[in-house]
C-alpha cells in the first residue's frame, strides 16, 4: 500500500495504512490526522515493510495535546492488537509530528521494527502552554538500528519529554555526525547497531529532555578523539542494559567506556547508568558491570547501578551552578550478586554552587557494594 503524492487526511481522528507487504508513504504524500481545536488523532503505517520516504509526513499534532503515530509497530513491539514490521525506514526528509500546537503535551511517537530500524528523519512531539509537557518517542528495531536524525520532545513551559533508542546492543563510535544515505534508502538488515558521538550529543531538542539508550547486552563508548561527550543543555541521559538471560540476554555485559573520556551534562542534566537492569529493578542472576572514566554534571545527579561491580577509572563532579545544590550522587554495586565491588579511583565531588561568597548545600550521596576502595568524597 502505497500513499505517494496524495494525502489521507481525518481531523483529530483515525487513520490506518495496514499491508501485509509494504505500507509506504513516499513522494510529498501525507498522513494528517491534527486538529486545530481539540487533541491530535492517531495514525498508524503498519506492514512488513513500514516507512516513509522522500518529503513524506505523519502529522498528529493537536491544539490541547499530540496524538499518536506509530510507524512499523507499537512501543517495543509488545502490543498484540498491532502487528509489527520486519523492517522500517523513514528517510532524511521525512517527518513524524505529534506536537501540542495550543496548550497541553506533546504525543506518542513509535517507530518499530522486528529486524532492523533505519531513521535519518525527523520528529517533534512539543508539549505546549504552562503545563504541557514534552512527549515520548521510541526508535527501534528489535535487533539493530541505523540512526542519525533528531527529535524534539520540549516543552515552552513543562518539563521535556523522552527519545528511546532500544535495539539489542549499542556502541558510541567517535566523531562526526552520521551520514544519512546518499540517493534512495531500502529496507533491509543494517549492521550492529552504532551511534556517532555527534549524532548522540545533537539528536535531541529541549531543555529538561531525556534520552534513554537500552540495550539487552552491551553499550560501549569507543575511545572519544575530543575525551568527552558533552550533552546539549537541560538534556538527561541514561545507559540501560537488561542482561537477563530468561529474555534471550547475555548475563554477562553491561556499560563500558575509555577510561581517559568524560560524559558532560550541563543545564541540571543528569546521567544514570544501569547494569542488569529491566527499567523497573535489578535482574536476578545477571553478572553486568559498569566501567567508567569521569562524569561531569552542574548540579544534575549522578546514579551508577550495576547488577554486579562498579568501577570508576576518573571521578565524580556534580557542582552546582549559583545559589543551587550539588547532585545527589548514588553508587549501587553488586544488586543482583553478592559478588560485586565499588571501585572509584579519583574524587567525588558535590560541592554546590556559590553565590556572593556563600556556599551552597552539597549533594547526598550513597555508596554500597561488596567491597569499596580508595573512594574520596569532596564536598
């Protein structure tokens, strides 16, 4: 089923490109499924192959909240009532919204498949007015994703959505922005997943964003040219990996990173880092560990978590900006074992900020694990 140059239009409702093959917008076709008055509606392009091509667009976006778009499945391909792709691709001059354009939050945006994922598109899901908050938004494939576009999940007022990035493994390769293919894109299987360092530091728009990186196995930072992976401002991140053997997972695995390399927020954003972990607790019987140089925030908290050992090769600074607190700063080793160990070779620092000479409160922090060596805290 193809929409190419046409557009399927239903105000504020219901529209389905359902195939058993290919469901494709392509040319300058359009989904529109806004509304000028009310909340946006839902659309759905759902085939074995699922995608959208060239200029095409998906626009749920709604005057008092963003609608819902799912392209290829819905969230994690969990949802029995929607059948998923083998494979989704939406091109570099597509688009997916599901904006809040008057007042409210922004929608629901899924872009699934259960093989492999391309996306060098766009999406927006803004959260609008004084209470509206950023949406969410799901890039996947199951097994790998090729992905180097960007999102924006703000919001004018409220509090930034969330972008998940979810495929079986994840390496963060140095270096410059991914290049989206040049002339036509196919479906079909793309390699291990990698994100470039660029493409991850620039992807997501909006203060008090999140971006949730979770994989079954591993995620890796490659050795970094520049040491750091600076995140944009406000912007949050967390590292996820499951590792639990009863979903098809490796025990073993975790997050690595250089030693000599520094992940940075700046604007309040926090970093957390989750070893064995399924998004709601530690999982039983997995051995993941962390492995981390330095992290830097200005008052965003710190959480390491790690179903097994934690180690830190550099250190921990939260300090905050003027008249705010440090950042908490929680390091949990050995959650699923008995095994593990807390190991932070240089200092914690949760010093806050300081305004007309006087210093703020310092950030709380937790340190537990089987053993914990040469830890300093400063503050």
């Amino acid at each position: 089923t193809w929409v190419k140059t046409s557009s399927l239009v239903a105000e504020g409702g219901f529209v389905e490109l359902l195939a058993s093959d290919m469901a494709v917008v392509a040319g300058s076709g359009s989904i529109d499924v806004s509304s000028g008055a009310a909340m946006g509606g839902e659309a759905r392009v759902l085939g074995d192959n699922a995608g959208l091509f060239d200029t095409a667009s998906v626009n749920a976006s709604g005057a008092t909240g963003g609608g819902t778009v799912l392209v290829g499945g819905d969230f994690q391909g969990g949802n029995p009532e929607i059948s998923n792709a083998t494979y989704a691709v939406v091109a570099s001059d597509a688009e997916i919204l599901a904006d809040a354009t008057a007042a409210g939050d922004g929608g629901r945006i899924i872009v699934w498949s259960d093989r492999s994922t391309q996306f060098y598109g766009t999406i927006s899901a803004r959260g609008a007015g004084v209470d509206g908050d950023g949406g969410f938004a799901e890039v996947s494939g199951k097994e790998n994703l090729a992905f180097a576009g960007t999102a924006d999940l703000g919001a004018e007022q409220g509090v930034g959505g969330t972008l998940l990035l979810d495929p079986a493994s994840i390496t963060i390769t140095d270096g410059g922005a991914d290049a989206s293919p040049q002339g036509d894109v196919a479906f079909g299987d793309v390699g291990p997943t990698t994100i470039t360092e660029t493409t991850l530091e620039n992807t997501l728009a909006g203060a008090n964003s999140q971006i949730v990186l979770e994989a079954q196995n591993d995620i890796i930072i490659d050795d970094l040219t520049d040491d750091v992976l600076t995140l944009g401002s406000g912007v949050s991140i967390v590292f996820r990996t499951r590792n639990d053997t009863g979903s098809g997972d490796n025990a073993t695995g975790g997050f690595s990173m250089n030693s000599g390399d520094t992940i940075q927020t700046s604007g309040g954003g926090a970093v957390t880092i989750l070893a064995g972990h399924d998004g709601a607790a530690f999982v039983a019987g997995a051995t993941s560990d962390i492995t981390v140089g330095s992290i830097v925030t200005d008052g965003g908290a710190v959480v390491l978590g790690a179903s097994r050992s934690i180690t830190v090769d550099g250190g921990i600074t939260t300090i905050g900006a003027a008249d705010t607190p440090g950042g908490q700063v929680d390091l949990l080793a050995g959650q699923s074992t008995t095994a593990g160990t807390l190991t932070v070779t240089g200092a914690i620092i949760t010093t806050g900020g300081v305004a007309t000479g006087i210093g703020q409160d310092a950030g709380a922090g937790t340190l537990s694990g089987g053993d914990v060596d040469a830890v300093l805290m400063s503050r």
